[in-house]
C-alpha cells in the first residue's frame, strides 16, 4: 500500500509539474508576444513623434518665436520681448471691440447680423503680421506691418488682404 502511495504522489507530482511548465510556458509566451506588439506600437510612436516635431519645426519657422534675429531686433531697441510680443497680438484682438460696420484694419463689412472679427494672428517677424477674420460665414486674411513708433504705441498698417470666395 505504502508503494501506491509514493507512486501516486509521484504521478501527482510529474502531473504537477508538467502543468506548471505548459502554464509558464504559455504565459512566456504571451509576453513575448505583447513585447513584440509594443515594442512595434513604441516604434511607430517614435517615428510620429519625430514626424511631429519635423512639422512642428517647419511651422515655426515663419513664427518670430523661432525667428532670433527679430527678437533681437526687439532686444537691441531695449523692449522685453515676453511683454511686447502678446501687447502685439492684443493690439490686434483690440481691435474686434468696434463701434458700427467698418473694422478698424479688416476692409470687409460683414454680410452676416455678426460683426467681423480677427480670429488668429502669427506675428511673422519684426515686421509682419498674418491673421485671419471672419462674421461667422466669410473668412478671409490680411498682411499687416507693424512698427513702434517713437512714443513707444504700436501703428498697424494693412498691406494686402483676400477673401475666400463664398460657397453657396
């Protein structure tokens, strides 16, 4: 009896044993296989990742953030660039509050019951301004010049100006 026994506990053992080998094998492999599925997604991450930052740098290059000449143009004259370049753009966002039909800069008159309005501006460089407007259903762009004048207020002066043909 005592022989049947120790054989039973040896089968239950071998028993064991190949079970926890089929299972640590199953479970390597799984993570084995999740390794490889990231390690794929982390590569194609890494490539739009350097993709981004390629697009990024492009973008910023007409962007006088990017542009260190113009912000030492700025430097040179004795202005703090990180006040001067948001009053630049305020400058230009002030000029959506407005009394009647005309803009101020924008030569479009809004065909809708809004006003027109400057929605985004890219200071370009010490020079230059991009931004564009709309009244809700119209869009359009304009070029502006900028400069300070000797008693330090800013003078904004359009340049050329388009807008998108309307879509009916």
């Amino acid at each position: 009896m005592k022989n049947r026994i120790f054989m039973y506990l040896f089968l239950f053992s071998v028993l064991l044993i190949v079970f926890q080998y089929v299972n640590s094998k199953n479970i390597i492999d799984k993570y084995e296989k999740d390794i490889q599925t990231f390690k794929a997604n982390i590569a194609e991450l890494e490539q739009k990742s350097n993709e981004l930052e390629e697009q990024n740098f492009e973008l910023n290059h007409f962007s006088i953030n990017g542009n260190e000449d113009a912000l030492t143009f700025f430097e040179d004259k004795g202005y703090n660039t990180e006040e001067l370049i948001p009053a630049i753009v305020d400058g230009l966002y002030s000029m959506n509050n407005y009394k009647g039909e005309d803009h101020p800069i924008v030569p479009y008159v809004s065909m809708t019951d809004s006003k027109m309005v400057i929605n985004k501006v890219r200071i370009l460089n010490h020079k230059w301004i991009i931004a564009d407007f709309t009244d809700t259903e119209n869009w359009g762009e304009i070029f502006v010049n900028y400069e300070i004048d000797e008693n330090n207020e800013l003078k904004y002066k359009l340049v050329e100006y388009f807008m998108y043909p309307m879509n009916y």
